[in-house]
C-alpha cells in the first residue's frame, strides 16, 4: 500500500475557536500544530507517541493530576514532542492543577482545559474533521497549479513560464540554477546570459516581480567554492545571504548526494530539487504551506523534461497528457513498461538516463521510474523492477516493484525482478485469491500491511516500525493483535509461510 502523504496539520488556536468544544486554553502558545489526539491515563506516555499529538487525560496519575513530579510528566512529553496537554475537569479533579499550570508554562508546553460537557471523543473528532478540511484544500490546490503549470509547459517559452507559475503559486522566489560556466540546455534556456566573474557582484536585495539571471549572475558560499549562476528566475527578488544558502543546497543537489535539500535563512524557507545535467530548481519562500512540496516536484518533473540535454520525446507528450487529465492507457504506448521501484543514495537523474527514461519521481525513501527498457542492476541501487505491464495495469506493476525492492533490501542484492513462477505457480489464482480473502478477513488493510511488512523484515521490531513510520511498541501491539484475530501463532515458520502466501495474494494490500 503505497504512503499517502502527511495530513496536514490542525493549529491549536482552531480547536480553541471551536465554541461547541468549549476548551480554553491556560498555558503555553495557541499555535502548536496537532497532528493527532491520544488519551490516557499512564504515568508516562511518551513511549505511545509518535510526536504532534494533544494528549488527553483526567489527571488520574500523580503527574498530570499536579503531584510532585508534575514537573517531570510535563517534561517527558515535550522530549516526546507532544503538541499539548487537554485536560478534563471533574471526573477526578474540580478543577485544573496550578502545579500541572506551572509545569507547562515554564516549559512552553500548551495546556487547554477540557469542560465538563465535552467528551475526549469531541475532541478527537473535531481534529480529525478539520484535518480532513485542511487536506480537501491543499488536494484542490495542488490540482490547480498542476493544471496551471502543464499550461505553462506548453507555451512558447515554457522555462520563464513554469517558473513564473510556480512562483506565483508559492508566493515567492523561483530559480533554475546551474553550475557557473555550465553551457544553458534546453528549451528556454539557449539565451540565458553568461554567469557572472564575480561570486556576489549584481545580486538583487530585491527586485521587481519577474527579475531574470541578469539582475542575479551568481550565488556562493565559503571560499573557494564554485559560483551557481542563476540561469532563470521568476518573483520578487532575494537577498544575497538567501542566493548564498541556495547556493550550498544547489551544490550538494546538483552532485547528486540527494535529490531535494531544504534550509532556512531566517523567516524564508529555502528549498532546492534536483532537474538534471548538474541544474536545480531553488525556491524561497516566506512561509511553508501544505502542497508547497507536492506542487515544487510537479515543476521539477517538467523543467527536467524541458531542460533534459535530449529530447523528452513522446515521454514528454506523454507526460502533458497525463496532466491535461488524460489516461495512461491514452497515454502512453502500449509497452511493454517496467516500475521501478529504487533505493541509493545516487544522482536519481542519473539512475533515469541509465534506465533510459525520464519518467521518475525521487522521494524521501528513493526513487521510482517508468521504463519501457527491460532494467538491469545499476551501481550504487537495489533496484525492485515489476512485470512487464500494460499502462493501463502501472498501478499493480509499481505494487510489484515496490515489493520486489523489499525483497531486495532484505536479501541485500542489487535488482530482484517480479515473478510468478515458483510454488505459487501451481495454485490456481483465483483459488490463491479467495483463500487470502478468507484467511486475511479478520484483518483490516492497515492491520494487513503491518503484518505484511514484518514478515518481509522477518519479524524485526525495529526495523518494521522504521518501514511503516511508527513507534516499535506500536508494531508489537498491532502484531499481538493479528495474532488474535487469526488465532495463530506468528512464531510458527509455517504460519508465517502460509500468511505471506495470502498476502502477496491479496488484492487489498
């Protein structure tokens, strides 16, 4: 099951305006972000939170009902990362206790009292309802500037067009940055001026919307360091201490250590992507929202296609289609295509040319591809490759890959390729499917993938949790739960055997 990206965040100061909640707020800053609702009553909860959490709680413990180690408690969920503490008045205390007050002022953890009439559940619903509103938005504004941008691509001068788009979808500064003395390529970019001699000389402290290289040649940081020449860029213009910043994430992207970088140069953020013969996007803006990132990779993939050193081709009409809301099936042609899913620390761009394509999307965790080569092992990569495939199966061909790189890691090689030959090969698949179906339906989709990703870290605790993004004592809950449900023993090698035989048969992971 592929991650869905973070919800947004819920701030603090919308729960508090919430009147049918009732909450106010008697300690610490109204602008916290939560990022999900726990309740409990433990002594020390901090081992059960991811971090970003409002914990609920009566006070029945010492800690939070204002004993002695109050201080402590408090202390133990700002290491946690805890957004704040609501607590509930009169099922054990009258009112909320000074002492928990006193904690969590002078430890600027927010502290909002929780009336008698509003159950934890009202909460909890309220922060999910408004986290559900926040991603609507950020959903239907990342959609308009995808269609906003392939528009752009499609212009004339598609590079000053992405650029401008995207500065105005940001409200800030965009920027293709190059090695200086790097020959310009691409569409766009053939009468870009010459970088600068001089490492600082001509640049802007802000100029007008729609500045060009000219008014800013060059962006350096710490002696001796290669100048960035800024090939294009489109919004207000930045300072040079911000062209200095962008300058070192531009360097340590564009030698392909990673594919993105993110600093800040006080209030501004400060973001570069990676787009391919040594060229990055850089971006500053003054506030980081939601889709900022999902809308800087859509720009990225269009400015790589449009500045590649060859033609994108039919991968390039390919690609508009898609986002002028065409199908891949209509797409693309008819194959054979191969997901890749892949793990390294190499130039991502440079995996792509490898793997002769274009089509890629790098990600936290690595990289995955579209090709219509039949891939081979790369160096530096563990490298997951799907079936053949169809575009109108891509879908089921990345799943494959994405399992297939699992397996990779696991065994520690460099390629393993979906296949479906083996034992699995004797059974009919549709009586396959209908046994998973039937030996998995005690378990929900989530709890499906946790028990699928242990059993491919063989039953590491550790490693599982870092897999899914959760805490380990989560992984080993959930796992006593599946247990249970399937009233199995998950010890058993044949019982292991048998459940990773329904799941990678299974339809709903």
């Amino acid at each position: 099951m592929e991650a869905s990206p973070p919800t947004p965040p819920v701030l603090l100061d919308r729960l508090l305006a919430d009147a049918e909640l009732g909450l106010r707020l008697l300690a610490g800053p109204a602008e916290a972000e939560v990022h999900g609702v726990h309740a409990s009553e433990m002594a020390d909860p901090s081992p059960y939170l991811l971090g970003g959490e409002l914990l609920l709680t009566a006070g029945a413990e010492p800690g939070a009902g204002g004993g002695a180690d109050a201080g402590e408690y408090v202390a133990r969920l700002v290491r946690a990362g805890a957004a704040g503490v609501g607590f509930g008045v009169t099922p054990v205390h009258a009112s909320v206790p000074p002492a928990l007050a006193d904690a969590c002022e002078r430890q600027g953890l927010p502290l909002v009292e929780v009336p008698p009439g509003t159950p934890f559940t009202a909460v909890a619903r309220a922060v999910w309802r408004l986290m559900a509103e926040a991603r609507t938005r950020e959903l239907r504004r990342v959609a308009a500037a995808q269609q906003a941008l392939a528009a752009a691509a499609a212009r004339p001068d598609p590079v000053p067009a992405v650029l401008s788009r995207l500065a105005a979808s940001l409200g800030g500064w965009a920027a293709l940055l190059a090695p200086a003395g790097a020959a310009a390529a691409g569409s766009g970019l053939a009468d870009g001026p010459a970088p600068a001699e001089s490492a600082t000389a001509g640049i802007p402290t802000g100029g007008p919307p729609g500045a060009g290289a000219a008014d800013a040649p060059a962006a350096t940081a710490g002696a001796g360091a290669a100048p960035v020449g800024v090939v294009r860029a489109a919004g207000a213009g930045v300072g040079e201490e911000v062209l200095g910043a962008l300058g070192v994430l531009a360097r340590r992207v564009g030698g392909g250590t990673a594919a993105t970088a993110t600093d800040a140069v006080g209030a501004i953020h400060l973001a570069v992507y990676a787009v391919g013969g040594g060229r990055v996007l850089a971006l500053a803006t003054p506030a980081r929202a939601a889709g900022d990132h999902t809308i800087a990779s859509i720009a990225a993939v269009l400015l790589t296609l449009l500045t590649a050193e060859r033609p994108a081709g039919t991968e390039a009409a390919a690609l508009t289609r898609l986002l002028f809301g065409g199908s891949p099936a209509e797409a693309l042609g008819p194959g054979p295509w191969y997901a890749v899913q892949a793990a390294g620390g190499g130039d991502p761009q440079a995996l792509a040319a490898a793997l002769g394509t274009v089509l890629l999307e790098p990600h936290e965790g690595g990289v995955r591809l579209l090709t219509d080569r039949e891939p081979a092992a790369q160096p530096g990569w563990r490298l997951g490759v799907s079936a053949p495939s169809g575009p109108e199966a891509l879908a089921r061909a990345d799943a494959q890959a994405r399992r297939a790189l699992e397996r990779a890691e696991a065994a520690r090689t460099s390629l393993v390729r979906h296949t479906g030959a083996g034992l699995g090969a004797l059974v009919d698949p549709a009586e396959a499917r209908a046994h998973a179906e039937a030996l998995l339906a005690p378990l929900s989709p989530a709890r499906r993938e946790t028990l699928r990703t242990w059993l491919a870290h063989h039953g590491s605790w550790d490693r599982t949790a870092a897999a899914l993004g959760v805490h380990r004592n989560t992984v080993r809950q959930r796992i006593a739960r599946v247990a249970a449900l399937l009233r199995s023993d998950l010890d058993d090698p044949d019982t292991r055997m048998e459940l990773w035989f329904a799941l990678t048969r299974d339809t709903g992971v």
